[in-house]
C-alpha cells in the first residue's frame, strides 16, 4: 500500500504505461538540438563547414528527387535501398575523415574547459614586449608563442631545445636577422623560453588579407587548433599582432601589447576582432 502511494511509483507507472511519451520526445529534441548546435559552433568559419553544407544539399537533393519520382511515377529502387542500407555503417568513418580537423579542434576546446590559465610574472613580460617594440621600430619579423593548456610539446621537438628565464635581450638575440635560430617561432612555457626555431602549422583559412605573411599565417594555424598566445612581429611593417583562439588583433603600442598579453595569460577572454 505504502509503495503504491508512493508519487514516485505513480510517475514511474505512468511512464512505464506511456503518458509520459511527450517529455521523451522533449528531451530528445533538446539534446538534438544541443547536439547540431555544438557542431555548427565547432565548423563555424571552416573548411569544414563548407564541406558540411554541399553534402547536405546534395543528400537533400537526391532524396527529393527520389520520393518525387516514387510518388509521380510509381518506380522502385530496391537497389538503391540495399546500397543506402549497407553504406550507413561507413558514413561515421567518412565524416570523420572530412571533419578531422574540427573534431580535433573540439575535442581540444573541451579538455581546456574549467582552466583558469597561467600567470606569468609581470617583470618579465613588461622586459618581454619591450623588446618586441625594439623588433617592431627595427622592422625585425618574430613570432613568440605562449603555451597554454594545450601542450605544445610536439611544436617544441620540431625547434632546437633551450632552457632559459623569459627575457627581452635573449628574444632580441634570436631574432636577429643573422641568428641561426631567427626563422620560425619561439616557445614560451610557464615564464621560460623552451625551444627557439619552431615549426608552426599555416592556417588554412581564404579569408585572411594577402598582406599577412608567413609569420601570421603560422600564428593563426597554431590558435586555431590550440588555446596558446602568439605575438607576431611583422617583416615587412614592423606592426605587432597578437593572435589567439585563431583572430588577429594589431596592437598600436608595447603598453596595450602588455595589457592584452596579461588579460590572455591570465586567462581572461577579451573581444578580439579578427
């Protein structure tokens, strides 16, 4: 008597008995929903994106056409069922070959969830960008990443192997245009140079200017698929950037480069425009 009294047995019943079918399909359509919308924020302004939108049309037209043509004219496909049926199992695979590099890029995001970021000493980085002023008047290109979260280990096997306290006369050195280490980019982890003449990988991104070089394209490859901090000096205008979560701001001067290294390093998310 006591369990059937219970309001917890009676909504168990209930649901066993089907009266609760509508918050099934309720809850159903919201993780649906949770589910196209992490996807399309995941390929938002990629190549994947794209990828996504010709095999929607193209599925959507076939499927069309085909109930058309069974509705109008009576035809049958038993082939083509069978095909469909027996290619379903491969369409996971596929998708994560085409999507591999968002999926990577989502997985990573995810894992850096709940970090609240590293907090460099102040005295070094306000020593650290004013060398890259010194770089920026002098027209010296240099790409310097800070490591965040996501371990950038295998970028720093690609490098020549140093270990020294993060400083500007040290960064001045290696980016001197006749340094054996001035091509490629630096690593920084926890206040220390790690590694000096790095490879990066290029964005693959067409939407960015033609006046970007090779430097900014690296910086940009790099924060698009991991949460560092990359400051760029360029080459060719002396203009310093500072790139992260895969958008490019230019800075006007050392002061607001040391305000907005801070507020990145110490985990803080400033609207940066692309």
């Amino acid at each position: 008597m006591l369990l059937a009294s219970n309001p917890l047995s009676e909504l168990l019943e209930s649901a066993a008995s089907g009266d609760l079918d509508w918050l099934a399909a309720a809850i159903e359509i919201a993780l649906l929903t949770w589910l196209f919308y992490v996807v399309l924020r995941f390929a938002h302004g990629t190549r994947g994106l794209a990828v996504m939108k010709g095999a929607v049309i193209s599925i959507a037209v076939i499927f069309i056409a085909l109930v058309v043509i069974v509705e109008l004219m009576g035809f049958r496909f038993p082939r083509l069922e069978v095909v469909a049926s027996e290619l379903v199992p491969f369409v996971g695979v596929v998708l994560v070959i085409l999507f591999q590099p968002e999926l990577r890029t989502g997985l990573t995001r995810l894992s850096e969830r709940g970090y609240s970021g590293r907090v460099e000493a102040p005295a070094q980085l306000a020593d650290f960008t004013a060398a890259v002023g010194k770089l920026s008047r002098r027209q010296t290109g240099a790409l310097v990443v800070f490591e965040q979260a996501t371990g950038l280990r295998q970028i720093q096997a690609s490098g020549v192997p140093l270990d020294s306290l993060l400083s500007g006369a040290l960064v001045e050195s290696i980016f001197y245009p006749k340094s054996p280490l001035h091509d490629g980019a630096v690593v920084v982890r926890e206040g220390r140079i790690v590694a000096a003449s790095c490879m990066l990988p290029l964005t693959e991104s067409r939407d960015l200017s033609r006046d970007l070089g090779t430097r900014h394209r690296a910086a940009l490859g790099l924060t698009e698929e991991t949460d560092s901090v990359a400051v760029v000096v360029s080459e060719e205008t002396g203009r310093i950037s500072v790139a992260h979560r895969g958008l490019l701001h230019p800075v006007a001067d050392v002061d607001e480069l040391l305000v907005l290294l801070t507020d990145l390093l110490q985990g803080y998310e400033p609207g940066l425009s692309s």
